[in-house]
C-alpha cells in the first residue's frame, strides 16, 4: 500500500464574503493561519462566472514572469469586466473581458516598455485593454 500527497499551490486570494485561495486546478482552498500566500488578491463581484474567468486570467499571469511579479490584485466590476491592479504603478488596467488574453498582454507590455522608456507611467491613470489591438490610456 503507497499514498501519494500532493501539495496543492494557491495562484490567487479570494476577498469577498468568504475568504479562500484558489488553486492551480480552479478549485478553492481554505486560507492557511501560519502562512500568507504572495498571490494576486481577487475582489469584486465574486460569481462561479467570474471566478471561473479569474482562473484564466491567473494561469495567464503566471506563465509570464513580468506578469506575475507586477499584477497584485484583480478586481471583479462584473462578469466580463476586470481590472487588474499592479505592485508599483498606480493606474488601472481595463482588461474588459478575458478573449484574446495573449493579444492584450502583449500589447500592454509593448506600451509598458515605451512609457517606461519615455518615464510617462506616472500620467496615466487607467490603462485600458478592452479594445482590439489598442491600448487606451486615460490621463490623470
């Protein structure tokens, strides 16, 4: 007789009126009391639809490694409507819905490193994805 344990890792913090991680299957998982998981907090409005949107949005984020260090939190405004919130910046991204994720992350980096470049990420305070093959900025 053998047992097999696998240890499950949590990609993503659920705040709403319940409190768990979810896992790298999609499944929920209890908040651990000795350990703080470094993961993308979730808020807003938490529904099975939108959660089941988040997972993607999270296994997104973490096969891309700028990704998964920058992004600290993703905000539920509604089913299809997400925010993502970034570890230094202060804008707001508008991911909209989660079609075409690949398309929309690539042409948030490409903006990312050109408004690095020309020090202007301190202007905008919405960067909005929502569109195709645009990326929208709103200044302050």
């Amino acid at each position: 007789l053998t047992s097999k344990i696998f240890q499950r890792q949590p990609i993503g913090r659920v705040e709403g009126s319940t409190k768990f991680y979810l896992d790298e299957d999609g499944k929920s998982m209890p908040l651990s009391k000795m350990h703080s998981a470094r993961v993308p907090i979730i808020t807003g409005e938490i529904t099975g639809k939108s959660l089941d949107d988040v997972f993607e949005i999270l296994k997104y984020i973490n096969q891309d490694d700028f990704l998964r260090k920058n992004i600290i939190g993703i905000h539920i405004q509604s089913e299809e409507r997400y925010q993502l919130k970034f570890r230094v910046e202060d804008f707001i991204v508008d991911l909209g819905n989660v079609e075409d994720l690949e398309s929309k992350f690539k042409n948030f980096k490409a903006f990312y490193a050109k408004a690095m470049k020309d020090k202007s990420l301190r202007d905008y305070a919405v960067v909005s994805l929502e569109f195709d093959n645009q990326v929208v900025c709103t200044k302050i």
